[in-house]
C-alpha cells in the first residue's frame, strides 16, 4: 500500500536533492571563473575541444536545415504568389527558433555528451582524486574552463547555423527555384529585425549554451564513478539537456515574442 | 608546443568565424544597414486613419527608404492619429507642401508611410508637423464604396 | 611525521574505521596492510584530507589536517605525493607534462628548468626515454613508475603509495620496490605504503600495521611480528585459506539451506 507512495516520495525527494546540488556546484563554478582571466590558455583549448570540433556538424547541419525551408518554404509561399517573402521566411525561421534550438540540441549531443564522458572518465580513474591530492583544484582546472568554453561557443555556434542556413536556403530559392535574388535579400533586410529578432536569438543561445554546458558538467562530475555510471550519466545530458533546452525555448519565446 | 599552437589557430579561426557569422546576421540579413541610426530628425503628420501603419514601419520618398515610423499616439484634440517619423539627416530638404500618404506594399504587403515632395520654397524644418496627409485605404470601406456605387448606379 | 588518534570514520551506516591510532615516524617507510575492504585507501584519503573523519585526529608533520582551512590544506598537500593505485595519470597530457603539471601548477619556474626537473625525475624512476609517450600508450608497471615520478615531482616531505604492488608482473614489481626504499632513503622521505602484498612489503618495511574490521589489530616490525602476531595475523600474513576468518562467508546451516527448499533467508 505504502510501496508506490514512498517510492515517489523518495523519487521527489532524490529530484531536489540534485538540483540543489546542481546550484551549489554552478556556485562553485562561478566563483572560480575570475581565476581564469589569469590562465586563457586552459580555456583556449577547451573551446576548441568544445567549440571547433562541433563546427563540421553544427555546418552542415545548418545548410542542410536552410536548404529545407528554403524548398518548404518555396512550395507554401508560391501558392500565395509570395516567394519573394522566402527570405523573411527562412531568416526569421532560423535566426529566431532552429538556430538556436537546433544548434544547442546538436551541442548537446556533441559537445555536452564529450564532456560528460570525459569529467566522469576522469573521476572514475581517480585523475580528479589525483589533481586534489596535487593540490590542484580541479573545480577550478578542469570543469570550470570547460564550462567557460561551452558557455562561449555555444552563441557562436549559433550564429554560424543561422549565417549558413540563410545561405543554404538562397541556393535552394534562388539558384535552384528561380526566386529573384534581389527580392531574397531586401524583403529578408526589410523584415528581420536586429533588436528584436537578431539580439533575441543571440540571447536565446546564450541561455541554451549556460543550460547545456552547466547540465554536461554538472552530470559528469556527479556521475558514478563506474562506467555504467558514466554511460548513465552521458545519455542524462543528452536527455536533460535536450528536454532544458526545449522548455527554456517555449518560456523564452513567450518572454520575447509573446505580445 | 607545435600541437598547442594549432589548437590556438583553429580556435582564432572558429571565433573569428563566429563573430563574422553575427555580422552577417547583422549587415546582410537584419535592416541595420537600412535603418536609421545616430543622426536623425523627426517630423509629424497627423492621419484620420492610418490602418495597419505599425511603429518601426518604413518611411520612403519616391520608394527609397528614408526612415521609418517612431511612434503613434491618438490626439483627442483632433481626433487624429499623430505619426512621428524619425528620418535621416542626409534627408533633410522636403518642401514645406510635401504629403504624406500611407499606402500598402501590395495587395497584402505591410504599410508604409510615403513622401511625395511638394513645390513649396521653403522646407520643413525638424519638429514641425506635415499639413497635408492621405490616409489609408482600408479594403472594407474600399469593396463597401464599390458596392455601393455599383447599386445605386443599377437604380438608375 | 604522522600521528592518528582515536579515528573514527564511517560511510553511511558502515563504520570503516573505529578509533584506529598511528604513528608514523620521519624517514621510515610504514606499511599498512590488511584485507581488502578494511579501508586502507579510505585511511590515505583521510590523511591527505580529501575525506573528514566522524571523529578523532589525524596531524601531519604539526598541522591538524581535520581543522585546516581549504588554503591551508592545498599549501600542506604540495608537501604531500600520492601514488593512486590506477596510477591517475591526466589521459589527456604525455608522459611528460604529467610530472610537469604539479610543478607548472605551483611554481613559476621557466620552462627550461622545469624540463630539467621533469627529466630528472623521469631519470630516477628509469622512463627517460618514455618522455613524450601517453598514459596509454603506457604498459601498467611502466605507468605506476610515471605516477612515482609525479608523486615526488615537487620534492615532497611524504609519499603515499597506494597499493603499489597489485597487477605487476614479478619485475615490475620488483623495480616499485626497489623504487620505494630507494627514493625514500635517497631523498629524505617518508612513506607510507598501503598494501596486502606481505613478501613484498615486509622486505621494504621498517615498521607495519595490520588492520582489520576498523581496527588496528597487530603492529610492529617485520621480524618481531612474524614472531609474536596473533592467530589472526598468522593466517594473514602467512596467506592460510582457513583459520580465525573463516573460508566461508557467515549463512546458516548448510544442510538447513539445502533442506530448507532453495528459500534464502
């Protein structure tokens, strides 16, 4: 009778013992982050862990999802004798919601995953262990230029899916379609707007790339020391942060575009 | 030393990519390089009617793009719309007579806000409100004045 | 060097230590041995202050490592190496940045002085020439050394090596043990070696301690222990499959469970 109760009472109870923990680490990771200004070398390398090896995926993804609207957006369009508007359609599609939204579930699975495998790898061989007894603290050598990095690549991501998804779709509705070129250009200029289509997407993949990156670290340094912790802990990042990420876009969007 | 010096390159590359990708976004898709920006005036015109006119819609003189609307408010003096447009300061020669018309880009397109010089010389000056105005055509009142006319020319 | 009074640690709802004293004096190698699962890591933990003990005191070379603050804690632990039983090494760096990053870490040494110092210390534990190699291109015994060489790479006041002798091959171990009274004696060392390998810490030990269910259960050295240990440490030390602790793990009644129709109680 108890059985079910208790069971979903230690669930809860589990639930916000972890996102507690969760907040006094990000605390901890914060307030290490001035150190780091004196060590941009340490950060260096993570973005480039972090942020370059992500660029092919994140690349082609972004063409791949450009050339799409661009053909969708063509056949809906020209029913309505409105393919000039294809540019507006495919900037503000991408710039708003699949840049950032797409962008943070492939860093998510790319990026966030490689972290998490890593820091909890390293916690299972007692490499973290090891750096404390070094009198390293690995808080500050280890997860926090990781976090910086993600935090930092992850707009910049962003930005480059959106650059080349727009370029993706003007060679689907111009060169292949026939869409007038001009047309592509001034209405998607005329209609995007910077402050509130632009910043906001930036802003959006400021926030997905906080959210991601603090999930990735955060699992890897809590994982279980075994590797069917870490496998475990890996999949959560990928789950977590994807389903974080897709909240946060509903509650941001409504925040931004609501009214 | 020679691995880290890669890792450096690939990341200058990677965040200069970044940061061109944003300024593409900024230039090339967003209307920054069309909008107004630091030097500007603003003059008034008041409308009976503006339509679907919006703040931020664009402010053109013969289809070039001068400027764009900066606020609307409803004056219960006149009972007019007032429509505050924010324009270029390299435009800055319009004729006192000039008018101001909001038409639509398109059937469906957006509203818009036009100029059409006048022959008056002496020019407007920054603040001062434009005399004489067109108002939107609304498609409603439009179809409702065709049909009526088409009635009443049956009636005959 | 080392003093340990009345510690008690427990995880959860296990007791792991139950008021256990040590002393571990300058410049001798201690050992201390034990089962497997008494908790022999557990206790180098709590003396580098990685873990904070229920109660009692643990003081190294002066200092309370139970109340030190976090600063205080670093600035003792560059005195202190540790050899983990994995070895620890960053996967991510070579063999030579391993044992250079405790000394890029807190020195502002030039780089030139730091591969002095590094291949001085590679020199010591025999892998000169496995400089530029990574950890996993490392066979075990080669990465234990590396993991020595890192252990001593800030020239510290006490080495702690955990289990440093499990999984070798008989040369390998025979170079960790050398290694051990070596480096201990050439450099002024003390260390403290955690292991339930006898032949090979008996012959390196000055003085050891037997633990057993959270308690110390014998001490003393090598030669006088093997004389004077109770039964218990004479099935230890001795490796004898039966004696005080039992070979089978404690059930009920054989025949009772075999009756008792396959029912586990």
């Amino acid at each position: 009778m108890l059985g079910p109760l208790q069971r979903l009472g230690r669930t809860g109870i589990g639930f916000f013992e972890r996102l507690g923990r969760g907040h006094v680490f990000l605390l901890q990771i914060l307030a290490r982050l001035p150190a780091l200004l004196l060590r941009p070398g340490l950060v260096v390398r993570q973005i480039y862990s972090v942020g370059v090896l992500t660029l092919l995926i994140i690349l082609v993804s972004g063409l791949f999802v450009g050339m799409v609207l661009g053909l969708q957006g063509f056949n809906t369009l020209s029913d309505f004798g409105a393919e000039e508007s294809l540019g507006v359609a495919v900037a503000l599609a991408l710039v708003r919601e699949l840049g950032p939204v797409v962008t943070a579930l492939l860093f998510a699975g790319r990026a966030g995953s490689a972290l998490t495998a890593e820091i909890g790898l390293m916690k299972a061989t007692e490499q973290l262990s090891g750096m404390e007894m070094m009198a390293v603290d690995p808080m500050k050598r280890v997860i926090a230029p990781r976090f910086l990095a993600g935090f930092l690549s992850m707009p910049l991501l962003a930005a480059i899916f959106s650059a080349i998804g727009v370029y993706g779709g003007f060679f689907v509705g111009v060169g292949l379609l026939g869409v007038d070129e001009g047309a592509y250009w001034s209405q998607m200029q005329a209609n995007v707007d910077l402050q509130d289509d632009i910043y906001n997407g930036v802003i959006k993949s400021i926030v997905f790339g906080f959210v991601a990156t603090w999930i990735a670290v955060f699992e890897g340094y809590d994982a279980v020391p075994t590797s069917e912790g870490v496998s475990r802990a890996t999949t959560r990042t990928v789950v977590h942060g994807a389903l974080a990420v897709l909240g946060l876009d509903f509650v941001l969007t409504a925040l931004m575009f609501g009214d | 030393m020679k691995q880290s010096k890669a890792v450096e390159i690939a990341v200058g590359l990677f965040v200069a990519a970044g940061m061109a990708a944003l300024f593409i976004l900024a230039m090339k898709v967003s209307n920054l390089s069309t909008s107004v920006n630091g030097e500007s005036y603003t003059i008034t015109a008041s409308f009976d009617n503006i339509g679907g006119l919006k703040v931020r819609s664009p402010v053109t003189v013969s289809g070039v793009r001068i400027g764009r609307v900066d606020s609307i408010v409803y004056d219960f003096e006149t009972y007019e719309a007032v429509v505050q447009l924010r324009i270029g300061n390299s435009y800055d020669r319009f004729p006192e007579d000039t008018t101001a018309s909001i038409f639509t880009a398109g059937l469906l397109g957006e509203q818009y806000v036009a100029l059409e010089p006048g022959g008056s010389e002496d020019n407007i000056m920054p603040g001062d409100r434009i005399q004489l105005t067109q108002s939107a055509l609304v498609l409603e009142q439009m179809i409702g004045q065709f049909l009526y006319n088409t009635a009443s020319a049956e009636e005959k | 060097m080392v003093q340990v009074r009345d510690l008690a640690f427990s995880r959860g709802e296990r007791s792991i230590f139950d008021g256990i004293d040590l002393d571990i004096a300058r410049g001798s190698v201690t050992a201390i041995m034990g089962p497997s699962g008494t908790g022999k890591t557990t206790l180098l933990k709590l003396i580098g202050g990685q873990l904070q003990p229920q109660q009692g005191s643990i003081v190294v070379d002066g200092e309370c490592v139970t109340d030190l603050g976090i600063k205080a804690l670093y600035k003792l632990r560059q005195r202190m190496g540790m050899m983990f039983q994995s070895g620890a090494l960053l996967t991510d760096l070579s063999v030579f940045d391993n044992i250079a990053f405790p000394i890029r870490e807190h020195t502002d040494l030039p780089e030139t002085l730091v591969r002095d110092l590094v291949l001085m210390k590679l020199q010591a534990v025999g892998l000169r020439g496995a400089a530029g190699m990574m950890p996993n291109e490392l066979s075990g015994g080669m990465a234990r050394r590396v993991a020595m060489a890192r252990a001593i790479a800030l020239d510290p006041m006490m080495v702690m090596y955990d289990e440093p002798f499990t999984g070798q091959d008989p040369i390998s171990m025979g170079i960790v043990v050398k290694l051990i009274s070596e480096l201990n004696s050439a450099l002024g060392l003390t260390s403290v070696v955690v292991s339930h390998d006898v032949q090979e810490t008996a012959a390196i030990a000055d003085y050891v301690y037997l633990l057993s269910d959270g308690k110390v259960v014998d001490q003393g050295t090598p030669d006088s222990l093997w004389k004077s240990a109770s039964e218990w440490s004479q099935q230890f030390l001795n490796g004898e499959p039966d004696g005080p602790v039992a070979f089978h793990y404690p059930a009920a009644a054989f025949r009772d469970d075999l009756i008792g129709g396959g029912r586990t109680t």
